[in-house]
C-alpha cells in the first residue's frame, strides 16, 4: 500500500514540478527517480499506472471546472470523468514500462525505456481522435532538450527526456561516466538551437490582441450578448493597429444574426486594419461551426472554420449523447473544417504575410500543425489562435496551453499570436520564447510588434515519422539482442 501510494504520489509530483520555472530540466531527476524505484519491484505495470494516474489526476483536474462549475454535472460524476480519463491515460506510460522490463541488456533498455515511451505518446495523441496533452514534450519550452523540436517535434523532446533519465538510473556505467555523458548529450542538444531554419519576411507587425474577459457562465447568456458584442465592437473600431485580433467566439452569436454594417464600421480608424475576430459559423449543409473571420476592407470575408473538434465540447461521440445532455452545453455538435484551410493574408508594405489560424485545442496537435505548413500552397509566416479557456476557471490549463502554443512556435520556428478570452494572450516568437503577455482575468489589450518568419524546419518537413522509425528500430534490435543475452547467460 505504501509503494502504491508513493507511485502516485511521484506522478503527482511530476505534474506539480512541471508548473514551475526551469521545471524541463527539474524532470529529468523526478523520471530518474520514479524509474529506479519503479524496475525494482514486480508489479511494474500497476505502479506504472498508479504514476500515471497521479500525474493526469492532478494535470488534468480543470476538466472538473468545465464539467461541474460551468457545465452543471454533479460533482459525484464530474469527478468520476475526470478520474475515469486520468486512469485511461494512465495506461500509455505504465505498457511503456512494463514492456521495457523485458529488455534485460543495461544499454537496450535505456533506448527502450525512451523509445516505448515515445511511441505510446504517439499514440496518446492518436487514439479516439487524440488527447496528447500534459506530455512531457512541452515541458522542454524551458528545458535542456528544447533544441529537438524544430529537428523532429515535441516526441523527439520526450525521447530525449526519458532516454536521460533512464541512463541515470538503468545504466551501469560509474558515476562520473553517466556525468560526463549526460552533460556531453545535454551540451550538444543546446548548440543545436543555434540552427537557424527559418528567417524574417518583412518588417515587424503592429498587433493589438483583445482580452474581453467574459465568464463561461455569461457567455451564451442572452441577458449578456449585446454587452460582450458591443464591447468588441467598441474597441475594434478604436484600434489602428495593422492586425487586430479577438478571441474564440468574441461574439457568441451566428454569422447570420449580425447586419453587415457591423463589420463595415469596424475599420472606421484604419482601413487598412486586418481584423480576425471569433464567431459561431455555419456551413453550406446548415451546420453551425466555430469559426475564425477576418475582415478586410473592400474584400470578402474569410472564414476559417475549426477541424480538430473537441469531443463532447464541439461534437458528440457516438453513443455519448447521454453525457452531453449531463453537462448541458450549448452548442455541442459543430461542423468540422477541411484540415488544410487557405491562411488569413495580410498585406504588410511589400509583404503578403500569410497567417495560419489555429482554434483553442487545435494548437495541441503538432503533428496537424506541422502538415498544415508542409502541405500548404502558401506557407505560413505566422500562427494566430483565438482561444476561450473561461471553461476551465483559475486553473493551470491556460498555463498548460501557453506551453503547447510555445512548443508549436518551436517545431515550425514561425511565431504566434495569442488572443483569448480570460487568458493567457501573448505573443510568443518563433524561438518559442514569450516576447509579452496579459495577466489573467483582465478586460484589456496587449499591443505590442510580431516579427512574421519564413521557412520550414525539418520538423515540418518530414513530422514524426524520423522519431518513430528510430524508436521502433531500437525496439526491433532491442529485442533482437535480448535474444542474444538470454543464450548467452
């Protein structure tokens, strides 16, 4: 009972040292830890869950906000929800481990430990259309192996990870020898962020990111509609900055209920402003969507409307319709966008800077993100999210989210711009570093210059694919040569 608890308790941890500055380089020696206390005990897999389900437990209790606070389940059930995710996550590190325990030679199981552990969060962010959030992936925005990313995507970050902490532990090589190595490895993975990739297109960009600050609880209210359109009416049409930018449903009507000359008077100060604000959408078949529109004047509008829906949120899984009508949440079967969507262009001097548009839970998916710009016929410059994360309370998801929008800027060296209803809005460079930001739950705007980048890194250019095949090459000679081990001993 107490090893079970202490399990849990390392995953805990885990989640909790992640929040914190430097918490990249804080993992290495808590997975180092679990993995040593974790391979000398026979139930690996039920302590391997046991961590997992302390990590996602405590990573992802906001899930109980959405449900419960806004979404009016009872708590009772809201919990188990909440739980019942957690310990399904839970499974992807603990078959991770425990297949590696059958990997008896010292070398091959430090490269299983980190390659099983890849693949399984590969399959994380795959399975019932993927939930790779909390990885261990986007800890490394502020971490030793930050300089993986645009080479081979977050997942070669976690191999990076894990094949550290397991040869701190698993290997047995004297002390100053695992040093030297650890400190060689960590050495050449920072000179690789010295590599450019990508490079600037134009001058800088005058952008002004609005935070409206409205309560989920208000948000579809109809008492409280008009206040939250007026609001950005009212300073979209003060600004005259090149790009200004509202976040997810901004207005939290459809497209078809607002007159025309609303938008029109939109670019009363400056018609040369880009404007991209949220809005509920519609599609030809009649379907209602959440959607992106940018507004040009003398130009027709563009709308770009969400694909990677978040399930029981924007649609309804098969069978589930019960769990929906628990919550109570309006609007909960959207139209799904094409993946591959034309950019929002802007005209910038002698530019034509091309902005791909990403929607709240559509920036966890890098791999999505990363096809987006290799198979675009116009690559992207720059990525604009428009987010509403007042779902999830005072929490650490808007944190957690910051994190994935800085690793998405890292993998494909183009910078983002961040607007969001209750936070966190910021613009984030193309390095994955925050250039500034708004505190949470404050109605106000940030103003500010992105610098748009042009280029694809190899990340881009090839995605998961080189991370896999090696992690599943090592596996092919790991248990190639565990055969050979057991004949010979």
């Amino acid at each position: 009972m107490i090893k079970a608890l202490l399990f849990f308790l390392v995953g805990s941890a885990c989640s909790w040292i992640v929040e914190l500055p430097y918490g990249g380089w804080l993992i290495v020696p808590t997975l180092a830890f679990l993995l040593h206390h974790i391979f000398q005990d026979k139930y690996l897999f039920k302590n391997g869950w046991l961590f997992g389900l302390g990590y996602f437990s405590n990573a992802l209790w906001w899930i109980f906000i959405s449900l419960h606070d806004v979404g009016g389940m009872v708590a009772p059930l809201a919990v188990f929800a909440v739980v019942a995710l957690s310990a399904y996550l839970a499974l992807f590190p603990a078959l991770a481990l425990k297949l590696s325990s059958y990997i008896q030679q010292p070398l091959w199981r430090v490269l299983s430990i980190a390659s099983l552990w890849t693949i399984f969060e590969w399959l994380r962010g795959q399975l019932f259309t993927g939930f790779p959030w909390a990885g261990i992936a986007e800890t490394q925005v502020d971490g030793p192996f930050f300089a993986w990313a645009p080479i081979a995507g977050g997942l070669a970050c976690t191999w990076a990870v894990l094949v550290t902490a397991s040869f701190i532990t698993q290997s047995k090589k004297t002390i100053s020898a695992k040093f030297i190595v650890v400190i060689s490895f960590i050495s050449f993975s920072q000179i690789l962020g010295l590599i450019p990739f990508t490079k600037p297109i134009g001058e800088p960009i005058e952008v002004t990111l609005i935070q409206g600050n409205f309560p989920q609880t208000l948000k579809f209210n109809p008492q409280h509609l008009q206040t939250q359109i007026d609001f950005y009416k009212q300073v979209i049409e003060e600004q005259k900055s090149t790009l200004v930018i509202a976040p997810e449903t901004a207005l939290p009507v459809p497209h078809e209920f607002i007159p025309e000359s609303f938008f029109t008077d939109l670019h009363k100060n400056n018609s040369k402003k880009n404007i991209l604000l949220g809005i509920v959408g519609k599609s030809s078949s009649g379907q209602y969507s959440n959607s992106a529109l940018g507004l040009q004047a003398n130009k027709e509008h563009y709308k770009y409307d969400k694909s990677h829906l978040v399930p029981f949120g924007e649609f309804i899984p098969w069978g589930f319709h019960w769990f929906v009508d628990a919550m109570q949440m309006p609007l909960g079967n959207f139209h799904r966008g094409p993946k591959n969507q034309a950019p929002f262009v802007i005209e910038h001097g002698t530019e034509f800077i091309s902005a791909g548009i990403m929607i709240c839970y559509e920036d966890v998916f890098g791999d999505e993100i990363a096809a987006r710009q290799r198979d675009a016929s116009s690559k992207h410059h720059l990525w604009i999210n428009l987010t509403n994360l007042a779902w999830f309370g005072d929490s650490q998801a808007s944190e957690q989210q910051l994190r994935l929008a800085q690793l998405r800027s890292m993998e494909t060296r183009i910078p983002t711009l961040r607007a969001t209803n209750t936070g966190i809005t910021a613009i984030i460079n193309h390095e994955g570093q925050i250039v500034t930001q708004l505190p949470e739950f404050q109605q106000t705007i940030l103003k500010n210059h992105v610098q748009a980048y042009s280029g694809i890194t190899p990340y881009v250019e090839w995605g998961n694919m080189p991370i896999l095949l090696l992690s599943m090459g090592i596996l092919v000679l790991s248990w190639h040569q565990t055969k050979k081990w057991s004949k010979s001993s």
